[in-house]
C-alpha cells in the first residue's frame, strides 16, 4: 500500500477559508434562509446541521486533508483492482 505523503497548498488554503466563511455566515442567517428558501421553523436544524457541516469541510480542505482522506477511501475500494 502506497501512502500519500502531506504538502500544503496556499490555494487550497484560501478555498478553505471560502467556504468556512460561507458556512459561518449560512449559520448566521439560516433562520432567514430557512424562512425564505426551505420550509421555515421545522427546517431550521437542517440549515443549521448543513452549515456546521460546511464549516467542518472547510478547515478539512483548509488544511489540505482532503486529499488524504479521499486517497484512503479510493485505494481501500479499488486497491484490488490495481493489484490484479
């Protein structure tokens, strides 16, 4: 099994930080959106629950961990493949 080895990238950095401050400000607001785009008062712990979880994916790829997390999933699925 082949491991990945960690590098930092300054892109995926800034893309990170996008998307915490988009998940933060979704989490600000989700009352508001909820009220105007989803179902209102019964939707509003599913607007927050996606934000949080906005958040939590951008201090993944903040630090650029995607990429070891999806080369563990995508070698523990096709490694019997590659190995024949």
């Amino acid at each position: 099994m082949m491991l990945m080895e960690y590098q930092f990238s300054v892109a995926w950095f800034i893309v990170g930080f996008l998307i915490v401050v988009t998940g933060g400000l979704f989490l600000r607001f989700h009352q508001f959106i909820a009220d105007n785009l989803g179902g209102g008062v019964g939707s509003y712990d599913r607007y927050k629950l996606a934000a949080v979880i906005m958040i939590v994916v951008g201090l993944i790829a903040m630090v650029n961990l995607h990429t070891l997390i999806l080369g563990w999933i995508f070698s523990g699925l096709f490694s019997g493949i590659a190995n024949g």
